[in-house]
C-alpha cells in the first residue's frame, strides 16, 4: 500500500468530526458507477487491502492496547489515565490543531451568572436582573479537579492573537467524558450560548463558577447536584470550534481566572 502509517491519525475516524481523517472514505469520482464485474471485484479487494492497511498502520496503539489497559485497569486507578496520556501525547500536534481561534464573547456567559445571582455588587449587574442570591455553600474549600482523564492543553488562558482567552482549552478524543471540576449545582445546561456550543456552568460556592463549552452531549440538567469529577457531558467539537476539544473556564463573580492557577499540579499536562 502507498499510504505512509505518518500521514494517518493514530485513532480511526470515528465520529464524523471535520478534518480528522474524512478524507480517506473518498474513492475518487466515477468509481462506483462503472459497472463492469471486474472493477467491483477489484474495488472490493481494494477497500479490504485498504481497511486492513489502516487498521494495521493507523490505530495499533488501539487495537493492541486494548487487553493491557484493562489489565491496567484492575491494576491501579491512575495508571489507565497515565496509558490515556501517553496515547495523546504521541499525537500533541494533532491535537493542539483544537486551538479554538474564534474569540468566545463572554456576555452570554455574564448574563447567565447574573440572571442567577452570581454577580454580586451593584457595579458588577449590567442591566436587569436577580441580583445577588446566597447560595448553600458559601465557599467552597475542596480541591479543584482537571476536567478531563488525560488530555493535552491546547491553547493557555491569557492572550492570544491580540485577543483574550478566558479559559483553559483541552483537547482529546471526542466522545471521552467531561468531569465536574468539583461539587457544585448545574447553573445552566444547553446550546444557547453563542459560539460556545453545547455548554455547561456550574456553580462551587457563593461566587465560583466553572464552564465546560463545545461538548458533544449534556448529561446533566439545571438545578441539578454534581459530585467532583462526576460526568456531565462527553468532549466535542461544537460551537465555534476547530476540533474536539473542551473550552474550561473558572471565574471569581464576573472575572475569568486562569485556571491553572486552581486546578492541583499534574504531570500528565503539559503545553502542546
Ligand atoms: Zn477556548
């Protein structure tokens, strides 16, 4: 087979995410309407030589880590996630592609916080609102948790291209699950937050908040209690997004945080 193990993705192309690999299910124009037996023939060795090319140069950290990981799994908790590392960090510039390069408007995510009581002063409320509303926990004094098993930093909080970025972006497989950076109650839940995709907030004491953008699917819905590190939605790509990636942000009242500044030390990260 021509194709170089190189010029294909470590994963097979799953789930239909745009330039990951589409590319390689096109035969080129006008190979299907030739009719003539000998062709189908040849096209069907073709697709079976071709299939099992792939399988065998592109995904064998897959397919043939499969067994060991489970084993692994019985073994210790934290050794799948390091296995988990390992995968991305052999694809880091592939992943770090997921710069997300459109600027996220942070208004949206404002009004949210400040339709529930988040914001609390009067010079932080922009128009009308709820104002300040006390939450249960008034501050909250666990650990802050990675939102992702493994994955790779594809882009840090700060500036970027002239522009700020109020979060942290992590980049993975889509599909793997998004976890709660720590107990708190589901502010908001949907996809109505322009560019942010399928977003979740959530709420950690009287005014801590985090925010998960561009996933896939939600798993929880407003008002609803999360655990730290429990699932609440899977990694996708949606919103203003180049791939799979999630948008994490943490945020004192109104202000976004870097959220490496709370999240504890873990070697597992590091820049893309
Ligand atoms: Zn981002």
């Amino acid at each position: 087979m021509m194709r170089s193990p190189r010029a294909a993705p470590v994963t097979p192309a799953k789930s239909g995410v745009q330039g990951y690999g589409d590319e390689r299910h096109s035969l080129g124009p006008g190979f299907r309407r030739d009719d003539d037996k000998k062709q189908r023939r040849n096209a069907a060795l073709f697709l079976f030589a071709a299939a099992a090319t792939l399988l065998l140069c592109a995904a064998p950290a897959e397919i043939f880590a499969a067994p060991r990981k489970k084993a692994r799994k019985a073994a210790e908790s934290g050794a799948g996630e390091a296995a988990e590392f390992a995968r991305y960090a052999k694809r880091v510039k592939e992943l770090s592609r997921s710069h997300q390069r459109v600027q996220l408007d942070e208004k949206p995510v404002l009004e949210i916080l400040q339709l529930n009581g988040v914001l609390g002063s009067a010079a932080e409320r922009t128009g009308t609102g709820t104002g300040f509303r006390p939450f249960q926990v008034r501050v909250y004094s666990g650990l802050y948790r990675w939102p992702l098993r493994a994955g790779i930093v594809s882009s840090e909080f700060g500036r970027r291209w002239g522009r700020r970025h109020e979060g942290l972006d992590l980049a993975a497989d889509a599909g793997v699950p998004v976890l709660a950076a720590a107990a708190g109650t589901v502010l908001y839940a949907g996809g109505g937050l322009r560019g942010y995709g399928n977003v979740v907030i959530l709420r950690h004491d009287q005014k801590t908040t985090t925010l998960y953008a561009h996933n896939q699917a939600l798993l929880v819905q407003p008002g609803q209690h999360v655990a730290a590190g429990e699932q609440i939605a899977t990694l996708g790509s949606t919103g203003h997004s180049t791939g799979p990636h999630v948008h994490f942000e943490y945020r004192v009242r109104n202000r976004a945080v870097d959220p490496r500044k709370k999240l504890i030390a873990n070697r597992y990260w590091r820049k893309a």
